[in-house]
C-alpha cells in the first residue's frame, strides 16, 4: 500500500472514530428525592434528554432508594450526577467530595414559622415551653432552616420549644386545631395550604422567616473529568431556557417556576446548612438526618 493512500486511511479513520468515541461518552444522572423509575422518568426524563441533546453526552436516569444510597453510589462510580438539595449537598461534599455543577435557584425559596393571627403569639420567645410542628426530619426548609431561625433569635430549638415532625399538611390542621403553638414549613408550602384553606389569608400570620436559602444543586462526582463540568456549565449558560422548559414538565419540578440557574455556585455558599447541623447536634455534618 503507497504511503498516501495509508495517510489518508489513517486520517480518514480518526474522523469516523471520534463521533464513536464522543457517543460513549455516557453519565448517570440520580435525584436524591425521587424514588422509582417511573417517578424520575416522569419529572427528570424530558431534563436528561434535553440535557445530552445540547451537551453531547447521553445521560441515563438512576434511580435510588434514599439518600444515604446516592452517596454510596456516587462513591463506587455508580452513578455519576446527582441533583439534590442544600441539606444533602453538604453531607455529599463531606463523604465523597463531589463537585458542584450548577445551583438551581427558586425564588422565594425560605422558611416560615407561622401562628395564627388571633393566638396572642408576637414573637418567638412567646413559643418557649410550647409545642412546634416541624416537616419531614433532615429537610432544609422544614426541619433544619426553621430550627435556625429560632438559635439566630437566640432560643435553642433543642430544649426551649417543644419540636414534632409531622407531614406539613398534618401540621397546617394541628395549626388551625390549637394542637401546635406554630407550624414551620417552606414558605411555598405554606402559601399553598393557606390559599386551599376555608379560613381568610389573614387568618394566619408569618411570625418570623429565614434568609433565602441556598439553592437544589447538580453535582459531579470527583471521578468526572474537570473537562466535562466545564462543558456543562457553558451548556446550562447558553441553554438556558431549553433546560428550563424541560425540568418544568415534571409536576413536582414545579417548584422550580421562575429558576434560574447559577454556574458561579460555590461551596462556601452552603455554610449556612452547616451551620444548620450544628445547631441540630450535628456538626460534622457527615451524615444525613432522619435517613
């Protein structure tokens, strides 16, 4: 064979290798809070298609019974992405030293501690000794932020006020009942029982809130080149609006209506939930809560 033509087979074999090799190119992507297949086709599957259109990659959805089984995937290589809350990224950062991708960013994304507007109670000091309903144990907005709401104020969640964890809709009707002294939940959650409810709006009164919140992120795994979370931050920059459409066609990820998403997140913007764990008796932060 003339050493040409060996060139040109050589060159011509490069270019018909590399589409190949780019679609091998595929990650496993898990959401901390679903469960099931069909639940995380259904809220994620238009996400990850859209997603690996605009990448290159392929992105296959991996489901995962609860938490504490993301991390151990994450760490055996699993799985590659997961998409999580605040609570959960600072116990992924501490065990397996996951990479922070892109901050999904909800507005209005914070905690309430709510009364009713006829009990008498102005202030948090007026629920010491009282009982106080909390959400699911372990959830940024309804367990952890709304027990720091109450050490910034200078009340010790842990022995001042009488904490119990109920679903929030169970906890809105204990409210209402005179069961509970206040209700702590994510403050749409409680826009949303409130505007449900038979009773006027001004029924109720927000007592005190949180700041906003650090927001839901999609972390890498250490395992993942820098590379290739360099790529999708610039995907999700000027992609935007694809991504968006196609996270908001799940009926859960409508909490999500006006995001935006951050590519400048940091680690140290989620100090605040650790500080959140030290005020729960957990500061090393090494575990999830309620799992």
């Amino acid at each position: 064979m003339r050493l040409h033509h060996i060139v040109v087979f050589f060159l011509l074999s490069l270019f018909v290798a590399a589409p190949a090799a780019q679609a091998a190119q595929t990650y496993k992507l898990a959401v901390t809070d679903l469960e099931g297949m069909e639940e995380l086709q259904r809220e994620f599957g238009a996400f990850g298609k859209v997603l690996g259109e605009k990448s290159g990659y392929t992105f296959e959805l991996f489901p995962v019974n609860n938490r504490t089984a993301a991390v151990e995937a994450l760490r055996a290589r699993k799985v590659d992405f997961v998409i999580t809350g605040p609570a959960e990224y600072v116990v992924f950062r501490k065990r397996t030293k996951a990479v922070p991708v892109v901050g999904f960013s909800r507005p209005d994304y914070f905690a309430s501690v709510v009364v009713m507007a006829d009990s008498g109670i102005s202030s948090l000091s007026d629920l010491k000794g009282k009982k106080v309903a909390f959400g699911d144990v372990g959830s940024t907005s309804k367990h952890l932020t709304p027990m720091q709401i109450f050490a910034d104020n200078g009340i010790d969640p842990l022995k001042d006020i009488s904490p119990v964890y109920v679903d929030p809709k169970v906890g809105f009707a204990a409210l209402k009942r005179g069961d509970v002294a206040a209700f702590c939940t994510t403050n749409g959650k409680f826009v949303s029982l409130r505007d449900k409810d038979s009773l006027p709006a001004g029924s109720f009164m927000v007592l005190a809130r949180s700041r906003d919140l650090p927001n839901d992120i999609l972390i890498a795994g250490s395992h993942v080149d820098a590379a290739v979370v360099k790529k999708l931050q610039k995907v999700f920059a000027e992609d935007s609006d694809a991504l968006i459409k196609a996270i908001l066609t799940g009926e859960d990820n409508q909490k999500y209506k006006g995001m935006k998403f951050l590519t400048a997140v940091n680690d140290r913007d989620y100090d605040y939930v650790r500080a959140m764990y030290a005020t729960i008796g957990y500061p090393q932060y090494s575990e999830f809560v309620g799992n």
